[in-house]
C-alpha cells in the first residue's frame, strides 16, 4: 500500500452514483422480477466505465470500480452465496425511535418501496452458508474493472470493496431455526471461511483490498441499540476476530479496512464514541484503516489518533468529505480537515485523504446528487493539494 511520501494522496470509500437505469436494473435482479440481462450487462459496463472516468477525471489516487455492478454493497453476497431465503426485518436504527418525525421525512425522501433495493428487508441465513465455488461474480466484477483501467494511464494504486464478515451477519440475520448454525459466533466465523474466496481473489489479481465493515460502529445503534455497551463492543471483537480468520495469508499492507457510524444525513446523536473502538479496531490484521471525520458529529474526533496511537504499520485514510449532503466542501476546509488528520497521527507519510462513507452503498439510495458527488471528489483532490503545499513547504 503507497504511503503518502512527497504529497498527500487521495482515494475514496467505494461507491459512486450510479446511472438510474443500471440502478433500476439491479434492483429488478435482486428482486427476481423480469430484466434484460444484456441491458443490464450494457449498463454495468457503461457504469464502470463511468466510475472508473469520473475518478480519474476528479484527480483521486487510489481508485476502484465504484461497486457499479452491486446492488448494494453488503446484500450483494446473496447473489454469490447459497444459504440465504425468505426475508427478516433489522430493528430501526436509534435514530427513527427518537426522532419519529425524521423517521417520516426520511421515508418521504426515500420513496417507493418497490423501486428501493433491498436494505431492512433482506434475506436470512436459513442454512449453511457456501460462496460459490466458480467465483464468477467478482471474476465478472474484476474483469469489468480492468477492461476499463486499460484505457487511462495508470493510477497509483487501485482497490476493491468486499463485505467484511461482520456486515454479512448484521445484515442478513441467522434465523432463529437455521439448523447449521447454534449460534451467532457459529455464523460469523462461516462466513468468514467463505468470504476469505472473494478476498484472495481480489488480492490474487493485484489489488489491495478494502473491507467494508460498518458493523464495527454502526451496529451500537441498531442491533445493540437497547443494550449495554460492554455487549456491543464484545460483538466488535468477534467481528475483529473473524476479520483476521478471514484474511489469513493476505499481508496486512494490501488490506483496508473501512468503518463508520452509516451514512444516513440523521441526528447520529447515540454513536459509540470512537476512542471506544480503537483498541479493538488495531486488533486487525489491516495496513490502513478508513474512517469518517468529515461530517458534524465526528469531526471533532479526530484527535482521538492522538491519544489513541495509530500501530505504526497502519495508515489513517480519514474521511474528509461529507457523503450525506449536498453541501460542496471549500478545498481550504478540506485542506484543514487533512492537516488535523496529520497533526493526530504525527506523520504526513501516513494520511490518504478519503470520504466519510460511499455516495452510492445501495442502488436508488443516493443522497447527494450525482453532480455535486463528482464535484466533491473535485473538491477532495484541490484540498489535497492545498494541505501538500503546507505540509511540505520546508
């Protein structure tokens, strides 16, 4: 993984607005309703490539396909997995119980159910669960992604998103019944068995890999919501746990690993404080680790690296960028946001500046407007460079 030596790189955290067409598309094939699968193979193309355009175009770094090809960026594993049926409904998150009338604006905002990919609602752990022996959704997905990265220049490094073991397990829920598996920690580690197909794969093919793990922050509000925090943060290791069973032989410096609180534009106001979750978050087996300090309620919790010492064979991607309104940030905010980044940790060499979450985690979800989506990726690349000049200026 590239360090930061002579100038601060940037990157991102996964996914970028899809076109609606490809998002409508991939919806119906979640669904299982009728859809064009050559329209839709036409679509996944045209999607990547514009991804793959857009962030170049933008000036980032480190870039991948922009999960074009997902329906979202946990479910997604329903397709390449077997085990998974019928359908469970995840509690609200805190912030629909205490603010019941957000809860109404939210659902005004989001829109017809049936034209909404599948986030609440999914699919439960019915049996055992097996990934596909062929690996041919992520050999489609990689070979998409390097069809179109051989007709630009080389970027610095590219990276592929993957559901981490934990998210799989919070999204879609063992059922109560499944036969295979007594427990929730039986569960977590078989996916992780299974899951570690995808992430050689990813890594066999040269990109580093970065793990998507919302679960690790975002669950104290929705699974763990009316529990202690001791329970929560007890589940956070099992998950840590099953990271590292999962990345076995893969070195830590081709791994990221991506946490956050969800990125839903809502109060936040129960998130776990982060300095609660640094101890465990170095247990991981990770070179680099992607986190939100870009949005009202975390910013300040930057300086939480200062009292909490990344390991020194990790790098902090921090999210500078706010991915849940349209507001454009001012490269000289960004700029600010990477130098307090580089304060904390202590070294320069260590920072790549990134986004707080992904514009577009499930299809016909985005919040932010495409426009202004590839207007901020703009805005992290000029506050990129403001924050070298000063960084490097003697």
């Amino acid at each position: 993984m590239k360090q930061s030596t002579d100038r601060i790189l940037t990157t991102h955290t996964g996914s970028l607005p899809r076109p609606q067409s490809l998002s409508q598309l991939l919806v119906r094939r979640e669904k299982r309703a009728a859809f064009d699968a050559e329209a839709l193979d036409r679509e996944i193309a045209a999607g990547v490539a514009a991804a793959v355009r857009g962030q170049i175009d933008a000036g980032l770094d480190v870039i991948n396909d922009g999960e074009a090809p997902r329906v979202g960026f946990s479910t997604y594993i329903i397709e390449r997995m077997t085990g998974f049926g019928g359908e469970q409904r995840r509690k609200p998150a805190l912030d629909m119980q205490r603010f019941p009338g957000y809860a109404e604006h939210m659902a005004r905002q989001i829109g017809v159910a049936d034209d909404l990919a599948r986030v609440w609602d999914t699919a439960e752990a019915q049996g055992a669960v097996y990934y596909e022996d062929s690996l041919a959704g992520v050999t489609a997905e990689l070979d998409a992604f390097e069809t179109c990265l051989a007709e630009h220049p080389a970027p610095a490094e590219t990276f592929i998103t993957a559901a981490s073991p934990g998210v799989v397990t919070t999204t879609m829920l063992r059922a109560e019944n499944n036969p295979s598996y007594a427990t929730d920690r039986d569960y977590v580690l078989a996916v992780a068995e299974q899951m570690k197909k995808e992430y050689d794969a990813i890594i066999a093919r040269g990109h580093l890999l970065q793990l998507d793990a919302p679960d690790l922050a975002m669950e104290r509000v929705i699974m763990f919501g009316d529990a202690p925090l001791g329970d929560f943060l007890d589940r956070v290791a099992l998950h840590v746990e099953a990271i590292n069973l999962a990345l076995a032989d893969i070195p830590p410096e081709k791994v990221r690993l991506h946490v956050c609180w969800g990125n839903w534009q809502g109060p936040h106001q129960d998130d776990v404080p982060v300095a609660e979750l640094l101890p465990i978050l170095y247990q991981a087996k990770v070179g680099a680790l992607s986190i939100p300090l870009g949005n009202p309620r975390h910013e300040h919790e930057t300086v939480a690296f200062k009292h909490n010492p990344l390991p020194e064979h990790m790098l902090l991607l921090p999210g500078v960028i706010d991915v849940t309104t349209n507001y454009l940030e001012h490269p000289e905010v960004v700029a600010n946001r990477i130098c307090a980044a580089v304060e904390a940790v202590g070294n320069r060499e260590r920072i790549i500046a990134g986004t707080d979450c992904g514009f577009g985690t499930f299809a016909s979800y985005e919040f932010v407007a495409p426009d202004v989506a590839w207007a901020k990726l703009g805005a992290l690349a000029e506050g990129a460079a403001i924050a070298s000049k000063r960084l490097w200026s003697n």
